[in-house]
C-alpha cells in the first residue's frame, strides 16, 4: 500500500483514504470509487463538532446529507438564477419593490 502512504503524505490534513477510484499497482481496479475532499479547517472543525454531538455518524454521512440536500433543492436549469437576478435587479432600478413581509398574508391565504 505505498500508493497510499504517498497519498497521504501528499494530501496533508485529510484523516481517511480508502478506494480512491484508481488502478492499484497490482492491476486492480477497486470496485468502489470515493472521492477526496478537503475542507478548510474551520469546516472541518464544524464536521467534527457535528459528529461528535451525535447528529451525524460520520464526516462521510454529513457530507453524503449535504450535497443530497444541495442537489435536492437544486431546481433551477442552468442560467435561471442569473435570468432571475437580472430581473430582479432591473425592477429594482424601475423602483419596483416589494416590502419583505408584505407577499406572506397573500401566500397564506393559497
């Protein structure tokens, strides 16, 4: 397992690599594919902080939850939210604004 021991010490502050989706010196190819990411320290402290208290079993299962939720809320085609700000954007130069609260009772009422 050199490659590993290689990877490791390439990769500094990464705590765990496993399968990393290439072909081993020995010809084979691992089966699952998993990738690296490194977060930055304060991310990581959040991670292990959430870990620990028991809201996720793993770094893996909270990253695994986060880019689910990501892509879950993710329903917009390519280019809509920049169409979107610019509309956005154009009616507020024509001073065609909206109090924050006042679509809520409106809303509601649907």
């Amino acid at each position: 397992m050199k490659w590993l021991r290689t990877l490791r010490k390439q990769s500094g502050n990464i705590h765990q690599i496993r399968n990393m989706g290439v072909v081993l010196p020995n010809g084979i190819i691992p089966a699952e594919v998993r990738m690296v990411v490194v977060l930055k320290p304060e991310l990581r402290k959040l991670v292990d902080e959430k870990v620990k208290a028991g809201l996720f079993p793993s770094a893996e299962a909270l990253v695994n939850s986060a880019v689910e939720q990501i892509v879950a809320d993710d329903d917009l085609q390519p280019g809509e939210m920049e169409k979107l700000l610019a509309i956005g954007e154009e009616q507020t130069k024509q001073g065609r604004l909206v109090d924050g609260d006042a679509p809520f009772p409106k809303l509601k009422a649907n």
